[in-house]
C-alpha cells in the first residue's frame, strides 16, 4: 500500500502479516536508488524480493536499513542483497557479531528462530541522519524492546517509523526482562521520546500506519502500567508470542515436536520459569497452547498445531 497524502511523498508502505514486519521504502531522487527499511522473515523472503520489485517499478534498490536485527525485521536481507547487490546498515553494537554471525549473540539460538545469514556494509547509530532523496530521517535510540532497536523521524514532515517501539495497540515484547534485565523503564522513556517528537503519523513495525498517535500512546503506557505492577503476565505473555512465532514460522507442526522444540529453547524454558510454571516445560506449555487455541491464535487437530 502507497501511504495517503497526508503521509510523505515517495514512501511506500508494504504492510506484511505478523510472521514478517513491515517493508518501508523510501525512493530516492533520480540516480539515487531507494531504501528499504527491514526486509521481513527469512520464510517470505521470496515474496519480499516480489514487492519490494513491484513497489520499486524499475528503480534501483541502493540500500536496506534495519531498525533492529530480530528475524522478522531482518530475515529478507539476504534475499535482496542477492536480487539488488544493495548495502546493509544496521543498528549499533551488532556489527561484530553479524560478521562473525554468532547465534548466541544475535539471540538466534535462544529464541529458537531462523534467520538467512547477510553481511552488513555500514552501521547506523542514533544522532546520526539518513538523507534519502530531499529528505533526512534522523536515527533516534529506541531501547526496551531491543537494547540496539533504533527508530527514525522526518521531523519536516512528522513521520515517523517506530519499528516495535509502538504499534497502535501496544509495542514488541520486552526481551531484556525475560533475561532479568530491567528495561520497563526503557519502554516508557522511548514512549516519552515519541510524545516529545508529536509525529503526525506513525509507521509501525506491524499493523497499518497509523495518525491517532495520542490514542495509541495512551494504550501502550496502559499496557506497560500492567506489564510493570504483574512482571508474570508480561512473562506469560511472552511465552505465548514465543510459541506462536514458532509455529507461524513452522506453518505446521507435530505437538510432540513442538514440545521438544519448547524443552530445547533456552528463552521459552526461562520464560517459562518467570511466568510462574514450576512444572516441566511441556506442562506449561500445554497450558499456553490451550489458552492460544481457545484464543483463536492457534488450531490443534490430530497431535497436529496449525497456525491460524
């Protein structure tokens, strides 16, 4: 989807479904080449490289930028250096270890997710400007959901892209917490930052752009109040998103294997303990899956979970 006018010109939105974050591309002036912010899962990376083509209509793709290097928001890098021969900036801290491409580090091994390997060719850090076209995009630090996560404002025109800092019913999981590191604060300090800057809209890392910013600071504050007074039910609900990414991921997958993926993963077991589960990990994870299911996130049928 192109944005409306009320938006900036030149910036087209691809709103992809939750496995993938959303594609930003912000087109260049002639000779330039476009940039695209985050590039999706590595499970749509093919259907990336088709929009991002179709929404580029001929124009060269000179750069991806990435917000923060979870595999939603970074799984399509490859892809596309492969289709474009495009450069990879991405937040600080990281470079070392996308080098190296240490799971560990890069929290892939701990969350159990997949990610296609890619190089990265500069590092974007907050205070630093992304000109694109006639147009500057400053980079502005957004920890609490990733301590890395950057966010970045045209302030001309008063858009701004949040990646997981903000969404218009909520904001990303917390992941610092589910390792003990205190970053609620974090959370409600880039919430601050985003009503100091009063954009006109938001473009979100998942979920449709959006102008009522007022409205959805309010619920993200409300939700972060919740989260802050019951640190068990932003664990609970972690481990709900944990287990549901990986079946979004997987499509399909036999309950057994599932619950072995679960007793596997160092992240779902810890979240596990912090949600209050004293039991094995499959018992708690059963609960959870219930609870999705009855939800209407998840559908079992046959030893089988299918994602909804």
């Amino acid at each position: 989807m192109t944005l409306p006018d009320t938006a900036l010109p030149g910036v087209t939105l691809l709103e992809r479904g939750w496995l993938s974050a959303n594609n930003v591309l912000l087109h260049g002036a002639p000779g330039e080449g476009a940039t695209v912010i985050d590039t999706g899962h590595s499970v749509h990376a093919a259907q990336t490289v088709a929009l991002v083509a179709k929404a580029l209509d001929g124009e060269p793709l000179a750069r991806i930028v990435n917000t923060h290097l979870h595999s939603d928001h970074c799984g399509g890098n490859a892809a596309l250096q492969a289709a474009h021969g495009a450069a990879v900036w991405i937040p600080p801290n990281q470079a070392d270890a996308v080098a190296r491409w240490d799971l560990d580090v890069l929290t892939y091994r701990a969350t159990g997710q997949r990610c296609d390997r890619f190089r990265h060719d500069s590092v974007l850090r907050p205070g630093e400007v992304l000109h694109v076209g006639t147009r500057r995009w400053d980079a502005l630090a957004a920890p609490g959901h990733d301590p890395a996560s950057i966010m970045l404002f045209d302030a001309d025109a008063g858009v701004l892209v949040s990646a997981d800092a903000l969404w218009q019913n909520g904001f990303g999981v917390v992941f610092p917490e589910l390792d003990g590191v205190d970053a609620f604060g974090e959370v409600g300090e880039v919430l601050e930052l985003i009503t100091r800057l009063d954009p006109r809209m938001v473009i979100p890392g998942h979920g449709p752009a959006f102008t009522d910013v007022g409205t959805a600071l309010k619920r993200a504050r409300q939700r972060l109040s919740k989260f802050i007074a019951d640190p068990l039910l932003h664990a609970r609900h972690a481990a709900k998103v944990l287990l549901k990414y990986h079946v979004m991921e997987e499509r399909q997958q036999a309950l057994e294997d599932l619950l072995n993926w679960a007793e596997g993963t160092s992240l779902v077991v810890g979240t596990l303990e912090r949600a209050g589960f004293c039991a094995p990990p499959r018992t708690g994870c059963q609960t959870l899956l219930a609870e999705l299911v009855a939800a209407g996130a998840l559908r079992i049928q046959e030893q089988v979970v299918y994602d909804v």
